[in-house]
C-alpha cells in the first residue's frame, strides 16, 4: 500500500524500496507467494483508493509479481482466473496491464520466474508504466538491432522475433539459432539457455560493472538457407566470411590446393572484391586479402597467377549487387565438404597411437569431425548417433576437458579432450542430437536464387 501512494512512504524509503521489501521477502519465504496474491488482488479489485492512481500502480506491482513468482497449485485457477477476466474485458480501465500481467504469469509457470531481483532502473520504469526497455543485439558483421524487452522477455523470445526478421517462421528451424553474451575481456562466448530472462543477464552484469555484447547467430545447420530475405543472407554470410578467409573451410591433402578448387576460389574473391561495395577490379595488392590465409604461400600457383584469375571474374561483377554477390560466394561455398560447420582447437589426452596430439574439431551436421590442424582433413569422427554423452571435467590446476563417451548399447569408448570450450562443444553437440532426435525431416537439399545466400557458421 506505500508502493501504491495509500499509506506514506518511511523516512528516506523510496519505491523501489517497496517492490525490494517484497521480492526479497518472496525469495526468502515462498510460502508468502499465496498471500502476496491474494492481497494485490483485494487491492486491485474494487478500489476506493481517494488516491487517484493507487489502482493503477497496483497493478504496475502486479506486473512486477507476476513476472517473479508462481503461485501454488490451489491458488493458481483462481489466480488465473482473475488476471484472465481482467486482461480479455477490455471495458475495464486496466485491461491492458492486466494483459500484461497474465502474459508474465504464464511465463513464470513456463520458464520458473525471474531469479534476479531487478534493476532500480527497472522497477522506475515499471512503477512509471514503461513495460518494456530497447535493448540492443548484435548481429554477425556488427549490424544491430533493437527488440523490446519486457520483464518477461527470455532468450527463446528474442531468437524467435529476430528470426522473424529473417524470415525464418518455421519453430524447428529457429532452434538452429543461438544467442551469445560476449563479455569485455573475457576470450570466449557464453551461450545462453533458452529459458533464461534477459533483465536476470543484463542486469546481474551491469551491477558487476561489465561491458558485455548479445549476439545473435546460427549455431546449427540443418535446414535450407533462406533466399528471399536481404537481412538473413548478411547474417549468413557474415558468418562464413572470417571462417573462408582464415582458410577453415579448406581441406588440403598432403598440403595441396585441389585443383577443382582452384576456379571457386577465384571466384570467390571477385565475389567478396564486390560485396564490399567495390566498384573497380581489385588490384595486385587487394588480392592476396580476398583469398584464403593458406592458399598463397602453396605452391603450384605463383601469385601473379591468381591475380590475373581474379580480374578475369571481374567482367561478370558489374551487372549484381552486394547482396547478390554475398549470395553467389555462399552458392559455391555451401557445396564444400567443411561448410556449415563450428571449429574449436582441442587436444586429445586419450592415450593411444595417434600422432596427432593437437587437432581441430568441427561440429556440423554430419557429426563431429577431428582435423589435422595443417590439412584439416578428417582423421576421426563421430555421427550424433554414436554419441551417447558428454562430460564437462575440470583438473585440480583448473585445466578443462570434455569427456565424449561414443559407442553404443555393447561397446563403449571415452575421447577424452582438452579444451577451454568444453561448455560450447557440449551445448552444440546436445543442440544438434535435440533437433536429430525431433523425428521430423530436415531438408538437407538447398536451391539457390540468384538474390539469396546459404549459411555457415563461426569459428570461436
């Protein structure tokens, strides 16, 4: 009754103080949940307040409530009963908080309720009737963009409205996507889990004074790409560019280029002169940076060579757009054995013959893949299928591995590997056995407009 302006507020107590008092009390005791609801309800029902808002910021408190705490399960039908004939009678003057406050209830009986208490910044927005902050998620290549957040906004929230930017509608297709908190200073990504509240993040790394980034990007590769929406070919190909130019994606045996590889890769590099807007053929110099980091010190094509290749694709570069120059990279790289895939360097601790004790592993969809770190070729893999589990293991000096145990119901084998990201190899690996195990088809065949891209994803 402070928090709605009935009784006065305690010397020096403000508002938040108030909503403070009382989740910290919730946290604390939650066998106060039922109680808290039954008296916002009485509050909120049949106001006589002569305070002329005390109703309404009883039902901003609501909202507050709602988006915290579930309720037990012989109060819950009323409870919902009552935000239900609230919110849908839109002849009463809060029907749109009280919408509010039955959407954030749901939520908390899906998703568990908000572990953070929140911001001071939030609770004045809420108690001012701003439902919701902008807040920024960054997409590969650096573009940005801005989604709504509300007090029970989670991560799969966020995947699925930026997936609708990008066209992306169908529900097991947007689980190919991820979103990523990247901290200042800290080398590696932090996957978020699905069920997370966005304001518990933020707000638990703006309180430690933390610059951090979200990042939105594809994780798995399963479906088609998509080739009618602008946006989702720049992710797309903001994705496969670093990887194709580190040289990740070629595969070299006995340290030589293939020759079939030879006119792609030209190509590519006319490709990639004019998706940065380049409107002029790409000198000497520009070159050697439009090709992949190993292919110029091999031998059996001097650099001249290459450079006079490049300019001749140049001719065919005038009549398209950057966007369909992104495209047509992306409609020869989806067709080579390595695209689509995630790398992470790792080194193998299992005791055996092997000669390789370093190697790259790539995590597509055909399985997880160990790399010789020079040729990248395949010395080993495992199919989802043979993976049974994976253990995230840490040694008393702080040393990380990752544990796979592949096989199946008769025999069984441990890879035992070291890695800083045993947590992110884990997540991903779990991520495409979830969408695997879905029992429905996942179209593998990708047709490719003259307008469009194809998709991949990046090395961390």
């Amino acid at each position: 009754m402070r928090f709605m302006g009935d009784y006065p507020l305690s010397k020096n107590q403000t508002e938040v103080d108030c909503v403070y008092a009382i989740l910290m009390n919730c946290h604390k005791y939650p066998q106060l949940h039922d109680e808290i609801y039954c008296q916002i309800i009485k509050q909120t029902t049949n106001n006589k307040s002569p305070k002329q808002d005390s109703c309404q910021r009883g039902w901003r408190l609501f909202s507050i409530l709602t988006a915290y705490f579930g309720c037990s399960d012989n109060l819950r039908p009323y409870l919902l009963k009552y935000l239900e004939t609230s919110a849908y009678d839109k002849r009463r003057p809060y029907h749109a908080i009280a919408m509010i406050c039955l959407q954030n209830f749901r939520k908390t009986l899906k998703y568990g309720g908000r572990k953070n208490v929140p911001s001071i910044e939030e609770v004045t927005a809420i108690s001012a009737g701003r439902n919701s902050k902008r807040q920024i998620y960054r997409l590969p290549g650096g573009t940005e963009r801005v989604v709504n957040t509300k007090s029970s906004t989670v991560v799969a929230d966020v995947i699925e409205e930026i997936c609708e930017m990008l066209g992306v509608s169908n529900q097991l297709e947007t689980e190919e996507f991820s979103l990523y908190c990247i901290i200042e200073g800290d080398p590696y990504t932090m996957p978020l889990n699905k069920d997370e509240y966005i304001l518990d993040i933020t707000t638990e790394l703006l309180k430690n004074g933390q610059i951090f980034y979200l990042i939105f990007c594809r994780s798995v590769w399963f479906h088609s790409l998509r080739l009618d929406n602008q946006l989702y070919i720049e992710v797309i190909f903001n994705q496969v560019a670093p990887d194709y130019l580190e040289g990740l994606l070629l595969v070299t045996p006995d340290d030589q280029l293939p020759q079939d590889l030879v006119p792609d890769i030209s190509r590519i590099a006319a490709l990639l002169h004019r998706a940065a807007d380049m409107e002029h053929m790409p000198t000497k110099d520009e070159v050697k940076y439009l090709l992949p980091k190993p292919v110029l010190p091999m031998k059996g094509i001097r650099p001249p060579v290459w450079v006079e290749m490049v300019q001749q694709n140049w001719s065919d570069m005038a009549a398209i757009t950057t966007t369909e120059a992104k495209a047509q990279c992306l409609d020869i790289l989806q067709k080579w054995l390595l695209f689509g895939s995630c790398f992470f360097a790792v080194k193998r601790i299992q005791t055996d013959s092997s000669n390789h004790p370093e190697f790259i592993l790539a995590l597509n969809r055909n399985g997880a893949h160990f790399l010789d770190v020079l040729t990248h070729e395949t010395i080993w893999k495992y199919s989802y299928s043979e993976i049974i589990s994976t253990r995230k293991v840490r040694a008393e000096d702080g040393t990380l591995f990752l544990d796979m145990k592949c096989g199946n119901l008769m025999i069984q084998k441990i890879t035992r590997i070291q890695t800083d990201q045993a947590h992110e190899i884990s997540r991903l690996i779990r991520q495409y056995i979830n969408i695997q195990n879905s029992g429905k088809e996942v179209p593998h065949d990708v047709t490719l407009s003259r307008s469009s891209a194809p998709s991949h994803t990046s090395h961390r």
